[in-house]
C-alpha cells in the first residue's frame, strides 16, 4: 500500500473540491446522553471522582465513561451489566511514547475492561511526513486492542493538510474513529474541524469532538458538522440543558 500517495490524492483533493457540510439535526427529538462520552483525564482525579463520574453516566444514560488507565479496573466494576462503555486513553495526552510502549498499553487496558481506546498520534513525525511511521503506530495499537480505537490527532498543531493526511492514515489504519483533540493542547474542537474530518474519512469510519464542548450549543454545533461522539466533562450541565430546554 501506498500510504503517502494515497495521502498525497487526498490533500489534492482537499485543495481544489474541498466543500464543508453542515447536517441538519433536529434537537428535540436528540437521545443527546447516547452520543456523550462523560470524562475526566484530569492527573488530580481521584477514586471518588471517578465513582461520581460513574454514577452521572448511569443517571443520564452516557453512551461511555472515559478515564485514565489506571481507573479502567474500577469504572469496569461500577458500570458492569449497564451497556455504558469504558472508554480509555493509550499514549495520552502527547503521543509521544514508542509504537510498543503504546501496543503493550493498549492491551493492557483491554485486559482490564476497556472496551475502547483513544490513542494520540505521533504529532511530530506527521508533521514532518512520516507518514509509514504514523500508520505502524495505530495499526500497532489497532492490533493489540481487538476493540475500537479512536484516533486523537490534537488539531490545534495541524495545518488543514495535516488534518487531512492524519485522517486518511487513520482509516488506512483500521481505526474505527478519529478525534479532535486532547483537551491539553492549545485548542479543543472546532467546528470547521469536524467538518473537514467527517470528509476527509469520506464518511466511512466516525468522528468524535473533544476539548472544550461544555454547553449545550456546543455539542449541537458538533452533531451538525458531522460528529457522532462527543467527549465532555461538562455532560451533565449539557443534558440537563438539553431535557430543560
């Protein structure tokens, strides 16, 4: 497979037939909950943070809980038999760890109840155009989760083109995601973001929205650009809002 000119199409693409989309969404008939992964990847989270976290997501019906590794055992324990995933994060919030390191995470937290996995790319070797270094990266994570995995590409430091290219070696790369963003970086989502991840994937795998999504009409403008996940620590305010409104 030729990763760099099937990127190298793609960016071509983007720069003479580039046209965003917007979907037309209707809220109040929106399960808003379903698309909600509620989260917190804070280092200063505590047991009984994450035990509220927990405990939110099965008031509100959250489509999954994200957390750091070493919480995966215990949001596993607190969801069991509730259909909430336990989502998690591998290489976070960088991306920088070796492609093993990131392997050996992985499989580590799907051994221990995640059910799916965020992984940070490589920042540095996309944006210097290592792109086979990119793809072996996920494709290693891909491999050792046998769950899905979302693919965070932290927008803030991309160009458009890097945006694009880091999508299309998602997909080559079996991810069934990509997403925005950390909420460590500079930046969180943004709009005209997810609209050009939501076609640059051509609509085959999805797009999830995190960083900085803490209202209401925040989350809407992310469904109506074509996300179909949202990671927020602010869900509860959001769809209490929402069934409020």
């Amino acid at each position: 497979m030729d990763i760099r000119r099937i990127v190298e199409e793609k960016v071509k693409e983007f720069r003479s037939n580039y046209k965003p989309v917007e979907l037309e969404i209707d809220a109040a008939q929106l399960k808003l909950g379903s698309y909600i992964e509620h989260t917190n990847l804070k280092p200063t989270a505590t047991t009984d943070e994450i035990v509220k976290l927990c405990e939110e997501a099965k008031a509100f019906g959250f489509k999954g809980v994200c957390v750091n590794p070493a919480f995966v055992p215990l949001v596993r324990e607190k969801l069991q038999g509730t259909g909430i995933l336990v989502v998690t994060v591998v290489g976070f919030p960088l991306g920088a760890t070796a492609i093993d390191v990131k392997a050996f995470e992985a499989d580590w937290v799907v051994r221990n109840g995640a059910q799916e996995v965020d992984m940070v790319i490589n920042i540095g070797k996309l944006k210097e155009g290592d792109y086979k270094y990119v793809y072996e990266d996920i494709r290693a994570v891909v491999e050792a989760s046998k769950v899905p995995v979302k693919v965070i590409i932290e927008t803030c430091y991309l160009t458009d083109e890097e945006k694009v290219a880091a999508c299309v070696i998602s997909k080559l790369a079996g991810a069934k995601f990509v997403k925005t963003s950390t909420g460590f970086g500079t930046a969180g989502a943004k709009f005209e973001d997810v609209q050009l991840m939501r076609w640059a994937v051509d609509g085959e795998i999805e797009v999830k929205a995190s960083g900085g999504i803490r209202t209401l009409e925040d989350a809407l403008k992310m469904l109506k650009a074509g996300a179909t996940r949202i990671g927020t620590s602010s869900g509860v305010a959001i769809c209490s809002a929402h069934l409020n409104g």
